[in-house]
C-alpha cells in the first residue's frame, strides 16, 4: 500500500520530526503543479493570500486535509470539496500580528511617522502626543489573536474591552459596537472575513467613534469600508494604522496614500521572525496526528 502524499511548501527537514509513514514533496502549485497532484493526501498550502492557493483543490481527487498557514481561510474555503478537512494556522501568526499591532498604535498615538519624516529634514520637532496609558482599547475579534494583542497591551496600563461574534464571559457579542464604539479611545479589528464582517466598518460604525479615536486593521481589508474611512480621515474626526486592504498590493493612485492621519505597512502582521518556526511545529504537529489517525487541531469544516 502506498503512503500517503504530503505536498509542503518547504523542506520536510524544517519539521525536525516528521512521521516516517508519510511521502513528502516540496510544491508551490502556483507555480508548478506535478503529475502527483491527484495523489495528495495532505496539501499545506504557500504562505500567501490570494485564490491561487486554491486553484489546484478540483485536482487533488485523494485530498483528505488543506492546511493554510494563514490564520484566515477565507482565500481557500470556497475551493474545498466536501468531505475535505479545512485546517487554518491558528498559532502561527499570534505573536508577530500582536507584536504588529501594538507597534501600530504607539507609532499612531506617539507620533512616530512625523518624527521620521522630520529626521529625514533634519529637523528637530518635538511635540505633545497622547499615550496608550489609560486608554480603552476595544477589541474586534477576540480568538488567539485577540487574545495575544491583550496579553501585550496589559503593561501599558489601559483598559480592554473584547468583542467576539458570541458573548461569553467577559467578551462582549458585536451587536454591542454600536454602544461600545463613542467610548473606545482605540479600536483594533482582528475579525475573520466573513459575510458578517464584511463591510463591518462602516460610515455609521466610524460615526459612532469618539472624536479622534484610532482604528487599528490587521484583521482584512475588506472588514473596512474604504470610501467611508477615507472620507472620515479627511473630516479628522478618527486616525487609522492599516497593515490589510481591500486590494492588495494597495493600489498607487489609492485615495489611502494621500489621505491625512494615516499609518499604512503593508500586510507585514505575520512577516517576522517569529512566524516560521511556530509554523514548521504546527505542522510538524498536524502531519503526525494525521499519520496516526488522531483528530486535528484547527478544524475549520470538513470530516474532522
């Protein structure tokens, strides 16, 4: 009986300990797609958001598992057949995202980007900014993410309100924003796209935003609506540090570039250090509860 096929977008000798019982290719499908492909089993998608990590799913007819080394699926989830576990890289990205968004808001509150731009003159510029210190900082989107992004806001002596889709303790339901948003002096979105949340940030959600609020992307750009922020930013009523967008990369002739109070990086939340290593033991992880027949972790939809 032949093992089962495990296409990765690295070495298998990164896992440090892979299970014996299975066959390993490297492959980028969106770059080349092997005669194999209808003998993948395990299929751990590129690091990389886009469609094109899905288009190869319709000709992977052994497929039992995808696994995205991306926190959200929303790229892929519509190209998996039935019957196939979805499995997302909840884990890998939670340090470097959480790290991404604190330094976010201390570039915004702190004046960081002008200071740069005044080094760059030479010029000495020294202003009064605000600090996270007392903040209420709201949280949109509370799983791992979340949950790291807290751990590190803690110290600076602010205090957090969480929202999820469902209440829990301590966690707020969405359909409390409306409330919850005149009194946040932060406000940082770390939700899935979904139907729910698409479009979430609205002309009436950046209404209810306490003048001179700080809204804080490093969930999805299509989570923001894009004409309605950029007309917000113009009348100064909120500023924004923005690490996702609707198009990506964001677009030269983007209204985003020019407008006032802005912090743009661009998609960098998982690009660190720290991503890799956390993905390789995932990974490695995964591959041998599959090998063994156990059930997996991060199971988006599927069998498992």
């Amino acid at each position: 009986m032949t093992s089962p096929l495990v296409w990765l977008p690295f070495d298998p000798e990164l896992l440090g300990d892979p299970p014996s019982g299975l066959r390993y290719e490297v492959v980028d499908p969106t770059e080349h797609v092997p005669d194999s492909v209808g003998d993948v089993a395990f299929y751990v998608t590129p690091y990389r958001l886009g469609s094109a990590v899905g288009d190869v799913l319709p000709r992977m007819t052994g497929l039992e598992v995808v696994q995205t080394l991306t926190a959200g699926v929303d790229s892929v989830r519509a190209h998996v057949p039935d019957g196939v576990a979805l499995c997302n890289g909840r884990g890998i990205h939670d340090t470097s995202t959480a790290e991404l968004a604190l330094t976010l808001v201390l570039s915004s509150l702190r004046g960081i980007p002008d200071f740069v731009r005044a080094q760059g003159r030479a010029s000495w510029e020294p202003a009064w900014r605000p600090a996270l210190a007392d903040k209420r900082v709201l949280l949109v989107g509370y799983g791992a993410i979340g949950e790291a992004i807290e751990a590190r806001l803690r110290p600076f002596e602010v205090e957090v309100v969480r929202v999820a889709r469902s209440a829990r303790e301590g966690v707020h339901p969405i359909g409390d924003l409306p409330s919850l948003l005149p009194d946040a002096d932060v406000v940082i979105l770390i939700v899935p796209l979904t139907d729910e949340t698409r479009g979430l940030v609205d002309a009436d959600f950046l209404a209810r935003m306490k003048d001179d609020a700080l809204l804080v992307n490093v969930a999805r750009g299509a989570v923001v609506d894009t004409d309605a922020l950029v007309a917000a930013l113009h009348a100064g009523t909120v500023f924004a540090a923005l690490d996702v967008f609707d198009t990506e990369p964001l677009p030269p002739d983007s209204p985003l570039w020019q407008a006032p109070g802005v912090l743009i990086s661009p998609h960098v939340g998982g690009a660190s250090s720290a991503m890799w290593p956390r993905a390789h033991r995932l990974v490695r992880d995964q591959l041998h509860r599959f090998a063994a027949g156990e059930p997996l972790a991060n199971v988006m939809s599927g069998e498992y």
